[in-house]
C-alpha cells in the first residue's frame, strides 16, 4: 500500500499533487488528457458530439487575405468525408479520377443519380497536421465503382475511424480496409455491394455513406442497404466476425453511436428500426418504429438521453429516449422511456449537437431549432442564411461556438447560447459538404477540392 506521510509533510508537494489529480479526474494520466483534447478520432469527433474542449477557437477568417488561415492543401478527386485526427496527422478518404467529377449542391427536389462508368482510386491520406503537407497515401480498390452516386454525392463519403493504432477506412462496395498509422495494409475485407437509393425509388442509386465505429479493440459497422441490412461488429486486429445482427429497414446513410454510460449499447437511426442494440452481442435493447424515411443523421446521447432525428416524407421527429429504455417503445404519450417527442421540426441531413444544457438540430435548408435539452421546450426557431443555399455539413462546436457551413461554404458562427445571435459569418470560397474536424483550437474544412486549417496564427 502507498505511503503518503512524506507528502503531508511537504505542505507544497501535496497541494500541487492533489490540484492535479482533482483537474485530470481519477484513473486518467496528464497525457492521457492531453491526447483525449487533442485527437478526434471518428465522425464528429469522440462519441459524434462535435465538441472539442480545452481550446480556444478563431471567430473570423478570411480565405482571400489569409486572415486565420494557417494553411490550404489540394486535395485530389472527390470525397465527403470528414477528417480524423491522430496526434500529429489528419486521415482522410477520396476518389480520383481522371474525368471532373459532377457535382450539384442546393436546394432541388429531383434525386437523380450519377453515371461513371470508368476507373476510380478510392484512396486514403494522411496529411501533417501542423503543416498540411502530405505525409503518405495509399490505394485501396482501383476499378469501376459497383454501384452509382447521387449527384450531391462522393464515392468517398464514410468518414475513417482511428484509435491511435489502426486507422479504417470503408468505401461500401469498395471494401473495408485497416492499415497502421505508417500506411501499412493490416488486413481488407469485402461485405459486398450496398444498393443504397431510395426505398420507392428501385432504379435509383445514391451510394453508401456510413461510417465506422471503433471502440474497445472492435469496429462497428451499420451497413443499411436494399439487398442487404445488418449491423456488424469485427475484431479491430484481424477483421474476423463477433457477430452481426440483421436489420429490417430500407437504406440509412447514418452512421451509429457507441454509449458508454450506463448499460453499454450502440445507437442507430433508421425508419422502419430506429434503436439500441448491447455492444457484446447485438441483441436488441429497445426500438422505435417510423419517422423520415430517407435516414441520415447521427445519434446523440447526453443528459441520460437519446436524441435522435430524420426528416423525409411525410414525417421529421425529433426523438428524445431515455438510455435505460427496453422493449417497443410507443410514441403515442404513454411509454415511460420516451423523455420528450417533437414530431415536425426534425432534420434531414445534419447530425444534432447538445452543448451543456442546450440541444441544436439544423434542416438542410438552414433553419435552426434550439431546445432545452432534457425538457424538449424549444427556445428559438431562426434562419441562417437567406435559404437559398443547402446544409449537409454536420455542426461542430468550442469554445463556447457553434459552426454551421453550408453546401457552398458559408460558415456561420453563433454562440451557445438561449439567445439568438450571429457571432460572424465566413467564407470557405469553394463547395463544402463534410463536417469539420476540430484539435487543439484550429478547425479543419474539408472543401471540394481542399482541406483548410483554420486557427490563430498569434
């Protein structure tokens, strides 16, 4: 057993000991805190909250006189993947090819596909985080993509997913693939082709967009798609199956939540299985049938809730379920488990944020809801933009900030506040689908054609 006798009697010793241990928490190294700070590992960073704490973030950038930009690196072909970020070096995925890639960003009710019958490099890189230099890229599949894109999609949409030692890419049809932090190939794997497109649309091939999941040594996959719907979970060091558990639902381009508070489970939006399912086995915990029917959003968990949206058709709820939650779960007023619904307010495309006691959820065409998250009272309904312009870009939050870009790379900045405001609006002067990545106070955008590093130059 430890001694501490010593350190009593070195009153200055202990009081700095104990100011330590009291602001890193119990079990947690110095280091380890650091790197919790500084990395965002996934989708919309540890656990998809889109937040990063610790830092303080710019305001106000200018793209034209360099204004907070610290750096711009060209990024080859055509991805909607978000960035990772691992210590020193940013992970990102992309198709190239030799042809401009079409794309067509806005507010339109058509849901056409786009045609490519030739080759793409459906690539990864990794890119020095303080420089923007390019560090490695590898190839994973070179070929004719197996299925067609929407023409507001990539065929690179899944963002990767790294845990400090592996890094993991998907590009659906493509494959999965893991390599080290090097560039080195650890292993692939094919889970065949995803027809994903709209239910009632069969002829119409949109692409798939989930992303992958580590945690604890395993990846989670949501893989929703016409001809086949399952979540599955691998073993991280060698791909093998841990078990998979069939879906009855239509095509999702959601990617799931690992929760770690209380009983452990993974969340998933859906239309027909919306959901929680124990990490061990898969086994369904609790579900909610209906609600949009083209689901895109991630789930979110805070106060001991749930929350969890979509937005197409005749319906666009915002679900807020306790995380004990078990069985069928009711929407009609009665179930114990349900803590609040909004039927109508929804959102399409954007991935929610929760930030301290306030929840925002944004529509694809700009309008932004703030809640009080663990009542569901809304506090304000207001427009960013002048709803010209589409949002699919998740928003991501610091320092007291939320960031909402838009589909041609208007940047909003408002506080996290109850109050309506409009901190600053900035340009990103190029197409910006992805949601940004954000470590150590600067923000990484990833544009059509680059990735921009946005921080205090001072």
């Amino acid at each position: 057993m430890w001694n501490f006798d010593f350190l009593r009697r070195q009153p200055l010793v202990f009081s700095l000991l104990a100011t330590v241990l009291l602001l890193v928490g119990p079990g947690t190294s110095v280091r380890a805190k650091e790197k919790s700070d500084e990395n965002w590992p996934s989708f919309r960073g540890h656990h998809a909250t889109g937040i990063a704490k610790g830092h303080e973030t710019v305001t106000e950038w200018n793209i034209e006189d360099g204004t907070n930009i610290l750096w711009k690196q060209p990024i080859p072909g055509l991805g909607h993947s978000s960035p990772v970020i691992w210590g020193d070096k940013i992970f990102l995925t992309t198709a190239v090819t030799e042809e401009d890639p079409y794309l067509k960003v806005g507010l339109y009710g058509a849901s056409p596909e786009h045609i490519e019958n030739y080759d793409h490099e459906f690539k990864v890189y990794c890119l020095d985080r303080n420089t923007g230099e390019m560090i490695w890229e590898q190839l994973c599949h070179r070929g004719v993509p197996k299925v067609k894109r929407h023409i507001k999609a990539s065929h690179a949409n899944s963002t990767p997913a790294t845990d400090g030692t592996r890094l993991i890419t998907f590009f659906g049809s493509e494959g999965l693939y893991c390599h080290d932090l090097e560039g080195k190939l650890l292993w692939k794997k094919d889970l065949g082709v995803f027809d994903s497109g709209p239910f009632n649309a069969k002829d119409l091939q949109w692409s798939f967009a989930s992303s992958p999941i580590l945690h604890d040594g395993k990846i989670f996959l949501q893989c929703d798609a016409r001809n086949q719907a399952f979540l599955l979970a691998l073993d991280a060091s060698t791909g093998k199956e841990i078990w998979k558990t069939a879906r009855n639902d239509v095509p999702t381009w959601s990617t799931p939540t690992i929760v770690t508070e209380g009983q452990p489970q993974i969340l998933v939006n859906g239309f027909k299985h919306i959901g929680g399912y124990d990490i061990k086995t898969g086994k369904e915990l609790w579900m909610i049938t209906g609600g949009g029917d083209v689901p895109v959003p991630t789930p979110v968990f805070a106060h001991g809730m749930a929350f969890i949206t979509n937005a197409h058709g005749s319906m666009a709820p915002m679900y807020a379920v306790k995380l004990g939650a078990s069985g069928t779960i009711s929407t009609d007023g009665d179930s114990d488990d349900l803590a609040w619904l909004d039927r109508r307010s929804g959102a399409y495309m954007q991935t929610p944020l929760v930030y301290g006691d306030l929840l925002f959820s944004c529509s694809d065409g700009g309008i932004l809801k703030c809640y009080e998250a663990r009542t569901g009272e809304r506090l304000y309904r207001k427009r960013l933009g002048r709803g010209k312009s589409g949002f699919s870009a998740s928003p991501v939050a610091a320092d007291g900030k939320l960031y909402f870009t838009s589909e041609v790379g208007e940047t909003y900045v408002i506080p996290a506040d109850p109050e309506w405001d409009i901190l600053a609006r900035n340009e990103l002067d190029e197409v910006c689908m992805a949601t940004p990545a954000i470590s150590s106070g600067i923000l990484y955008f990833r544009t059509q054609g680059h990735l921009i590093a946005v921080g205090s130059k001072n």
